[in-house]
C-alpha cells in the first residue's frame, strides 16, 4: 500500500472505535468481558502491517496485538504452515506429547525452534503462554535447588513425600524467585508474584514472600548521564545481591526483562545484565531471562539477551508473543527434574502452534528479518529524534537506541495522543505510567517510518 | 474393524514399545524430557478408536491422550473444522482477542461453547490448559470476595495498592482455596496449590497455605456399604465446615471434581455434592466444579455435575481436555471483575482451539454422543461386574455405575495389568495407587466392548 502511506486521512472514516465495533463490543460484554476492545478486527481484510477494522477503517498496525504478531497479517508462508496436512494432523488428533509424542516431534524441535535456541541451549520444554513458560522455568530452578540441596541421587524422604501433600515444610520449600519493580512475567499465582508492574494485575490475588529489586531508572539521553545511570545501575545490583542473602526464603533463581515491557520499556546496559550474570554466579542462583517480549528479533538481535555478551549464557530463556508458541530453552541436563512426571501437563504446548512458529522462524532466516529490524530500528530512532528535539515536552526519555525496533519515550497524556493516533490511521501501544511503546511487527519497513513519525507529530499539534 | 475385534494377536507384534519407537524416545529425549513416552505415534494411521505406533503397532485407545481425544483420531468433522477459512485465519492472525477480537468471536462463543453451558451459566472465559482455568476462576473467586468486603462501588485505597507491588496485605490478601486430599487441579503455582493427588507433582514447589479436607472414600459395592459410605461423606463436609470457618486464611471457594480422576478415580454420591452446595452457600464461599476430566460428556451427562441435582448451579465451572481448549463458565455478572485488564493475558485462550471445540460440540450433539455413552457405559460396567465377580482379588472396588464410561476398578500390580494389556492391543491408563481407568473417546461403541473386556481377562490370566 505504498501510495496510500502519506493519505492518512483515508485510512479512518469514523470515530475510533467506530458505530459497528461499538455494536459488537456491546453484544460481546454481555457473554465475555469486552471491556479492554479497542475495536472488533476484519482478519481478512487485514494484511502485512495493516490492520482493518469491521468499520472499514484501516491502521499501520505498530502494537502488533500486543506485540505477538512476528511477520503481518496474513502472511503466505503462515497460510501454508496452516494449510499442511501436519498442521491438519496436529489440530485434529491433539497429543499428550509426554506420553504420546507424534512421529514428527523431535523434527518440529530440532528443525524447528532448536535452530533459533540462544546460545549455550540444547533442550527445550514448550507451552502455551509466557506465564506458562516462566511458571515452568520457576519449577525448574526450584527442583533444581532442592536436588543440589539434597545430594544427587539421594532420595526423597517420606516426612518430604508427606509434607508436600501439605503444602507444608520441607516437602513444599519456602524458596523464592526475585524479580524486579516495575517487571512483567504473566498473571498465574507464580508468574504473578513476579509481576511488579501495577496493581490492577495484582490486587486481591494472594502471593508468595518474594523479594524484588530495583531495576535500574536511566536517565536520557544516556550520553550526557553515564556516571549517575552507571550509579544506578551498582546500586540495583548491590540490592539484588543484599537480597539474595538476606531473603529469609532462599532465592532460587532471579528473572529479568532484556527490556521491561509493560512495565514502561524500561532499558539497563549490557554492564548491568554481566553484572547479574556475574552475581547469579556467584551465588549459585540460576538466571532466568524472560524474552516474552523481546524475543524473536524485536530488538535487532534474535534474543534480547544477544546485546549483552555474557560470558556464560542465561540458565533459561522462556519465549512466546512472535513465537506463537511458549515455552523455555536450558542447556543444563539438571535443570530436567530427578525424575518423570515432575515437569509435565497433559499437552505441554500445543504442536500446531509449533508447526505454525517454525513458519515464522523460516519467514524471519529468509527474508533477515532481524537484520531488517535492526536497519530500520535505527531510522526509526532517528526520525523519533528529531521529533523529540522540535517537543521535548511531548516527546522525552527517548529511548531504545540499538534495540531494533523496541523503541519508547515518555509524554504527557499518552493515552490521549494514542487515540489521536488512531484516529489518524496508526494503532499503537501505550505502557508503563504515560508512555508511548513502539512494536511494529518484524516486516515494518523503512518506507513506513515517514507515515508512522508523521502521524505522531500530526498527533501532537492536534491534541 | 470389527473383523479385527477379536483377533488381538494380530495387532501388536513387536515389545511395547517397539525399537522404532525406542529409537526415537532416545533421540527425542536429548532435547525433550521423553522419560513418560509409552509409545511415539504415526497419527496419520490412527483413526477413530484406534492408535497406531511407529512400529505398526494398531492399540484400541481407551487412554485418549489422558482423556482428552473426545471424537477419534482424524474425525472427519474435525479435518473440516481444520481447512475451514476460520481457521486458516485464526492460526495466521492470532489476536490479542480482549483488545481487538475477530469480528466472529462472538459468534464462536454464543453458537459454539454457549450452547452447552452448564445450567445457570451465561457467561465465560477462554484459557489454554486445564490449570489455566482453574487458576482463572481462583482468580476471579479472590476478586470477588474482596469486592463484597470492600463494599460495591469502594475505590481501592493507595495502601492497598502500594501492598499489592510488595506482595503484602492488604493488597496481596491471605485468603484460600479448599480443594480435597487426592484432588487434581492442575501445575501451576495456584492450581499445583490445590492438587493434592502424589507427591511427584509438588515436591520441592513451593505452595501456599491453603486447607484441603478429605474425600469420601466410599466402599465398594455401594449396596452393601450404604450406612458406611453416609456417615464417610457426612464426616467430610463436616470438615469442609470446620475448615471454612477455622482456617486462618478466609476461604474463597471451594474447587472439586465430580469425579477425582488422577488421584485413583474416587467417586461421591449427589447427595454429597448437594451438601458440598449448601455449605458454601451458608458461608458464602464459591464453588467451583472441575470439569477438566468429567466434562464434555464421559459422564453419560455433557457435565459430570449435572448428576447431582443441585438447587443452585455451582458459581464457576472450569473445563478442558475433550474441549480441546478450556475456560469457565459462570453465571454471576460480579464474577466479572470490577475494571478492565483485571482478568487478562495477550491471547485469552485461542481462537483456533475453540473452532476446534465447536466442532467437537456439533459433532456430539449430531451424533448423540452423551446419550451414547451413558448406554455403552451401562453395557461396559454389566461386563466388567462379570469379570470382577470371577477374579475378585485382580478386579474390585469396581466403580462408575451410571457415570458413563467414567469406569475404574483398583488391581493389584496395576503397571503389570496395563502393560500386558498394551501388549495384547488395548492401551489403557492407571490412576491413584493401584487402580485402572477406563477413559474411553465419546465414540467408543458396544461392540468394542468384548475386545476391551475379553483384553483385560486374558491379561489377567497373562499375569
């Protein structure tokens, strides 16, 4: 739709959300909470970085539902994935992969999601959401800790067996999982209790003890700040290590963000993820680098944790969103429990969504689509900054500088500039406290970046 | 295959399992905890009631993937399902569907899972897995019981908010779920909390302090040990009560199966469930039913709850396996949160599932299949009493009178019994301690039961 990239006025013909969308929210709220719709979706209609909605209005999509679709709406190589007899077979005759794994199994890993694993991970456990994969990731850090604890190969004794039908010590350890503020890791009674982004997840929901730490608050642009962000960042580690040893309940692994997400698109250095590393290492705690968001190139690299150049990789990696599946990689054989059946669920994941992401990951190696993302990250940014220097009031905290696409800044009243956005044919996301993230998809063009940047400027004189 | 029924000689002919499958469950388990593996599966070969092996082994399942296969393996009705357009799109542009639904969502629901919605219910909500559910509607129970304590229309305080990001009162509250010892709701933090099956599942996971109370263990057969099996299921609820009212952390709801599957098939009058009502209706607990296993007609009803009678429904029912996707249902409009974004994830379930489920649904309803099962339930039961009264010490405690194909009877060296029956062609699963589980498809007709019973009996005198 190249010629139609500077006629925005087109692209939307009535309010946002428009008479019909309006109609079918209404009729939806009565059997599912509609609240959150934004507007009913034509997915036909809908195309690459398009999105067009049951009014007929059409928006250069930069959200991505979310930041989960990797390569447009209906994508040809997608469309094949789910026309394959696999895919058939996969949907129809549904596995308790445990158990019953099909033939193909081993070959949609291997050949699949094992060729994009991070570095210094063999094996995998899938699932169906980030909440899932990082539930599953906490389980494994804690039968991980208890087995170093226990001894290798000693047995579980019955006074162990019995308690944890209790809930109760030493069968059910009080150990834990620091997180930190402002974090992001899923909604489950675990995932949760990692979750430190804003009450409305949390509140009323009992939790576990655990403990959090600061994340680093940068301040912008980083050059003209590196002594007081390097100060910031020494004092979120010392209280991530003040905390390890000080928790009463024993920290098990510790989980981060490449970049908080919900959380406001908040960015540390590769100094601070090294230091973590180093601390995690020195402590015996497994790190867990949680890539729901940031995954699957968004940030110019395959794994956001690729910019940091560890010494020693993460000790998982859980994924999903762009991934179309879940679940978590390991390189460490420990890390799969003493035992069958201790990690397991009746369908650990879903082989059609698995079919379906080694589409994407076809889709992302042919067409260098985080090569791309990396290109066009940079123009992208650069364009924001001119913005940024003609309303620094409107614009600021610009940042996301080398991370592809993953690109954020601060304003004032972010929601109001966002449905102005809308109304001006660009669907984008807000987080955090009033901020304004970008999450185009991985096919997001550079000749898309003058209709996006035009359209927030476009915004801001108007609202 | 009828011809084939009694000719089981002819359909295993290698160990179980077979060096291809060997060969293949080493391989696999280099990158995939493959320990649980029975046999890996050529489904292209499996059809209706029968799975076939990478050996060419042919099995007559009465396991369905742990109870999840609900029409046969390649159901026509299902393959179309799978090559519709819906579906197609559904696969290729997965929505974020609380923030921009398809514009057929609604139609999904009303036309599709509505239509069975349990007595009562009007409303749902879409999840991936069974824990996911019930972790859900925990959820929404914990909610619930702070709004009514909060008072309707009270705005949270900023200490309750401030204490929900530090996981501590008042905003993170003490409150519980009562489930039952021997119960199974699932793995996740919530859920893993609540299951109180085995050992293997919870060992080294921490878990929160929550009550569970005993199970009626009714004795066998029910005739005979009418008086006994009151006075077990009257002294249960009584402990329900005196936790509802002692336990330090106020209970929520109360969440049980109506048939305690995983934990060793154990089974409770109506009358229990009809007390189970009452009580939470007297302390203003919800109750939530499990229908994760029983759901979707196994029963001989399309719910297991729905042989009870009750005078009000249960306030959440959760559901999963034969669905092919999961959720609850409720009926309470103030089971809906009180704001947006409280209950929510980035798919909320998925669209491409839930075309699946409607499928299974219209595929039941055209077929009759519940009825059907209740009648060949009738049928399976009558044979295997026959096979009981013959070998009493190998076959007792045979239960599921009246509960569909729902059937499991407690053996002695259960692993050996299933292992030979495997080897004479019927794969079949194991609960509990020592017991075996029927869990045959909705499919499963009488004249598969000679080859089922006639199994079990040679593997009896096999063994």
């Amino acid at each position: 739709m190249p010629s139609a990239i500077t006629d925005e006025t087109t692209w939307v013909t009535t309010e946002v959300p428009g008479p019909l969308s309006k109609q079918k929210i209404a009729a939806l709220n009565k059997v599912f909470d509609a609240r959150a719709v934004h507007f009913v979706v034509d997915y036909e209609k809908s195309h690459d970085n398009y999105i067009v909605d049951v009014d007929g209005n059409k928006y250069l999509d930069v959200y991505s539902q979310i930041a989960s679709i990797p390569v447009g709406y209906n994508n040809p190589t997608l469309i094949a994935a789910a026309k394959s007899p696999e895919m058939i077979s996969a949907l129809v005759n549904r596995p308790a992969t445990g158990n019953f794994p099909s033939e193909n199994w081993f070959a949609l890993l291997t050949e699949g999601l094992l060729r994009v694993a991070p570095k210094g991970h063999n094996q995998l456990f899938t699932a169906q959401s980030g909440s899932e994969a990082n539930e599953l990731a906490y389980k494994a850090a804690f039968m991980y800790y208890q087995r170093q604890k226990r001894g290798e190969g000693v047995e579980w004794s019955d006074h162990e067996i019995e308690s944890s039908l209790h809930n109760t010590t030493p069968g059910s350890p009080d150990l834990s999982i620091l997180s930190f503020k402002n974090s992001f890791h899923g909604r489950g009674f675990g995932s949760l209790s990692t979750t430190r982004s804003k009450a409305v997840h949390k509140l009323d929901i009992p939790s576990f003890d655990w403990p959090h730490a600061a994340f680093p608050a940068l301040k912008y642009p980083l050059e003209d700040n590196a002594e007081a962000n390097k100060a910031e960042e020494e004092a979120s580690l010392r209280e991530v290590e003040e905390l390890i040893t000080t928790w009463p309940n024993p920290v098990a692994a510790v989980i981060v963000e490449p970049i908080q997400s919900e959380g406001g698109d908040n960015h540390a250095s590769p100094a601070f993820f090294q230091g973590l590393r180093s601390l995690t290492k020195k402590h015996g705690v497994l790190l867990i680098v949680d890539e729901v968001q940031t995954g699957f190139g968004a940030t110019g690299k395959f794994w956001g944790h690729d910019h940091w150049n560890l010494s020693t990789p993460p000790d998982m990696v859980t994924f999903s969103k762009k991934a179309q599946t879940a679940g978590y990689f390991f390189g460490d054989a420990k890390l799969c429990p003493d035992k069958a059946y201790r990690q397991f669920n009746t369908w650990i994941g879903d082989a059609a969504r698995v079919l379906l992401c080694n589409a994407v990951i076809d889709e992302i190696l042919k067409r260098n689509l985080v090569e791309q993302t990396a290109q066009v990250g940079e123009q992208l940014y650069a364009a924001l900054e001119q913005v940024a220097a003609k309303y620094p009031d409107r614009v600021h905290n610009l940042r996301g500088k080398g991370q592809g696409t993953c690109i954020a800044f601060d304003t004032i009243n972010a929601a109001g500039l966002v449905k102005k956005m809308k109304s001006l044919g660009v669907n984008i996301g807000v987080c955090g406290k009033e901020t304004v993230r970008l999450r185009p998809m991985l096919i997001f063009e550079a000749e898309l970046v003058p209709k996006l940047v035009g359209t927030l400027e476009k915004a801001i004189l108007a609202t």
